[in-house]
C-alpha cells in the first residue's frame, strides 16, 4: 500500500486536477503465482462544473516472471463516483505488458485498449515504452507514449496525442519516497491550454 501526495495529477499529457496537487491512495495484494488485484484513489478537477471529484479505480490480473522477463496482463476499471452517469466518464481498459531486466536496466513496454474510453471517446490505445535505472537509493526513469482515440470530438476536441517524461526518486529512509521529474506532451497551445503544457512534478510517497 502507497499514500502519496503529488504537485499535479498529470497523465497521459493532461492534468487531472488542473495543475492543482492532490491526495493519492494504491492499495494491492499479490500472491507468489502472480496475481495481483488492488485499487486506486485520487482527487480530480474537471472543468465540468464540479461533476468529478474523485477518481476510484479497480484493478486485477497476472504478472509472470521468466528469468529476466516478466509478462502482465489485466484489467482497469475507471470510476467517478459523483459524476452524472450522463457525462460517460466511466471506462474498463485492458492492461499488457512485457520487461525485461538488463541489469540494473529495466526496460517495459505496454499497451492499454479500451472499447470505450473516458467521456464516451470510443476505442482508444495507450502504447507506452517505459525506462528505469536504480542506482543506490536513487532511480532514473523515463518513458515515451501514445494515445489514439476513435473520437477525439467526444474527447473534448484533443486530438490523438504523445507524452513523455524523465525524471529521479530518491529513498531517503525506509519506506519513503521522493519524486521529481519533468513531463510534457504533444498538444500545441491552441489544441489544449493550461492543463497540458510541460511541467515540473514533484511527489511524496509513504509504503506500508
């Protein structure tokens, strides 16, 4: 389990919370043949005249280890609770990934599918190729992606888009975890203002 608190709830090249911080929650258990199921909590901001909230999310599925890969599949459902069923903010998505160590390199690809995406935006992909690199109590990582979504019109107007981001944690002590890195995302100014430009993120995280 994780509580942390983050300067801006930015993902997949939009803010959540409207460069606002937020309050986050991740509680999973996993057994030692792979499974894995847990749930996800975060405040959000909208500009829908305060319909959302929160964002609750489930998750279970597989993650196998086979020497240096490791395989996942799974499922996500994205929920918010106080939004009127009518805005169609909640969506399943499907989780695959495959990594593999080159030590200490850590290398992951993924593709997230869903049949109908936030807001009613219809099948949309995530394809993300993520890096880490521990080094004592430091971690380098970065990652390159992209969105595609059937009806970007749904979605507000955004088009299909990249995002990116590098960045360093730092274990001061046990259990603790200090986040800073830099993320950004394809979309021009006239394509979405404000909430999508580059910025610096930093995070507190607390396992328990």
């Amino acid at each position: 389990n994780e509580m942390s608190f983050v300067s801006d709830y930015y993902s997949r090249g939009v803010s959540q919370t409207r460069g606002l911080p937020a309050a986050q929650l991740t509680s999973y258990i996993y057994n030692n043949d792979g499974f894995y199921a847990g749930g996800f909590v975060s405040r959000v901001e909208f500009f829908d005249n305060d319909e959302a909230d929160a964002e609750l999310d489930f998750f279970l599925g597989l993650n196998k280890y086979f020497g240096n890969y490791n395989i996942k599949a799974g499922a996500i459902f994205y929920t918010y609770p106080n939004a009127d069923n009518s805005l169609n903010y909640n969506f399943w998505e499907y989780d695959l990934a495959m990594g593999y160590n080159f030590n200490p390199l850590k290398a992951e690809a993924s593709l997230k599918i869903s049949p109908n995406y936030f807001a009613g935006s219809g099948f949309e992909t995530y394809s993300k190729l993520e890096l880490k690199l521990p080094i004592n109590q430091f971690e380098f990582s970065g990652h390159f992606a992209r969105r595609e979504i059937e009806d970007n019109a749904a979605f507000y107007g955004f088009p299909d888009n990249n995002d990116w981001s590098i960045g360093v944690s730092y274990i001061p002590i046990k259990n603790t975890r200090l986040d800073l890195r830099y993320a950004d995302s394809s979309f021009s100014k006239k394509e979405c203002i404000d909430i999508c430009e580059g910025r610096l993120i930093a995070g507190l995280n607390y396992h328990f």
